[in-house]
C-alpha cells in the first residue's frame, strides 16, 4: 500500500445477523463492521481487519482518496464517508464507504494545507496566523478529487485574510459553500495582529501608602526596638 493506493480486504456479512450483539463479536474477532453503499446498488453489510484499516488511517489521504474495497474477490471503488471512534481508546469502531460510480460527481471533504506561514512578513513582524478551517467540502468528478487544499500564505501581512472564493481551485472542483444560493463567502484564515501586554512602568514604585497597614506596624515596632 502506499498513499496514492489504498486497498482493504472486506467479507460481506448481509447474511450474517445485525446489531450490537453481531458488532461486538466482531470486534473480538479484530475485525471492524463496516457498510458500502451507493452506485445505484443496495447497501452491503461488511467487516475489515482491524489492522488494515488502522494501518490506513495512519495516513491524512487516506480520507480524501478514491479506495479499492475487495469484498470476497470483487473489486469495489469507494471512498470514506464516516468513521466512528472509541470514545476514549480511539480505535475505529464502524465505518461508512460510497460506491464511486465513474463520470458522477461526489461531494467529499478534503484537507487544506496552508503553506508559507513562516515566510508571511505578519509572523515576522509578531503576527499570529489564524486558521479557521481544517478540511472543506468539495464537488468534482471522482478523477478529479484532490488529495488536499492548498492556501498560499507567504505573503500575508498583518490584517490580511483569505476567504473561500480565494482559494486556487484546482480543474473541476468547485466549493460545496460557495455552490449553495445562500453562499457565504466565509473567512478560512487571518493574521491578526501580535498580543501585547501593558507593562505598569510605576508597577515598582511602592510608596507607604500602598503598603498594607500590618506591615506598616510591624516596621515602626522594630525601629522602636532598636
């Protein structure tokens, strides 16, 4: 496997019982439950090693990549559309892949990278880069879906900001957001300006007046008793 390539070996369970019981039993066996669906085709219960699937999950493109499901021998192109963690151990307990259907367009979410932030001439300068989105919802062809977003912020200068629609898109893929009649062209990063802390410049300049009144005391016994 690499990570321009990722294939999973699957076994169809429909026939086997559902639900929690069936679940459990095979996450005992270190296999993880699973369902693909889609392509004008009924949804099809199955389960993957467990050790194949973490073994890809380690990798960021793994979720943004068009992947090879062999269930039983048969071959399934798919993606990744949602996967359930342990709570606590973190560990995939259910997943969800959609059939790519060839020449039919997917919505996918995809990373997006932002490249250059310590070149920026605002981090220079003390500025602090803002990132407001981690991954965003695409459209395209499944040829066309992109491993990641880039975000070019070399050059950012204090108070700049990139919003969606400045995004460099790559061929066929438009932005899910800004495709919508109620588009928001929301704000994705910026660079704010550094935080400075007001220094008292008196802040040492005690006088007797902001000395507490038992210390005070306390100094006038010890004169006396010199």
């Amino acid at each position: 496997m690499s990570i321009n390539h990722f294939e999973l070996n699957a076994v169809d369970r429909s026939a086997e019982q559902q639900g929690k019981g069936a679940s459990r039993r095979l996450r005992k066996q270190n296999l993880v439950p699973a369902i693909i669906y889609g392509g004008g085709e009924e949804p099809t219960a199955i389960s993957i090693k467990i050790n194949e699937l973490v073994k890809s999950l380690e990798f960021e493109a793994f979720f943004s990549h068009i992947l090879t499901l062999n269930v039983d021998g048969e071959e399934h192109q798919a993606v990744i559309k949602d996967l359930q963690r342990h709570p606590a151990k973190g560990f995939p307990m259910h997943a969800d892949f959609q059939r790519i259907v060839k020449g039919q367009k997917i919505n996918m979410n995809v990373p997006v990278h932002f490249a250059g932030r310590e070149e920026a001439p605002g981090t220079k300068a003390g500025g602090i880069l803002s990132t407001l989105v981690s991954d965003i919802e695409i459209v395209c062809l499944p040829s066309q879906l992109p491993e990641y977003l880039e975000v070019d912020v070399s050059g950012m200068e204090i108070g700049d900001l990139f919003r969606l629609s400045d995004i460099d898109l790559p061929e066929g893929v438009i932005i899910f957001e800004l495709d919508m009649e109620d588009a928001h062209d929301r704000t994705i990063v910026n660079m704010q300006p550094p935080t400075v802390e007001e220094v008292d410049e008196d802040a040492d300049d005690v006088d007797a007046a902001d000395v507490p009144a038992t210390e005070q005391g306390a100094e006038a016994e010890d004169k006396d008793g010199e």
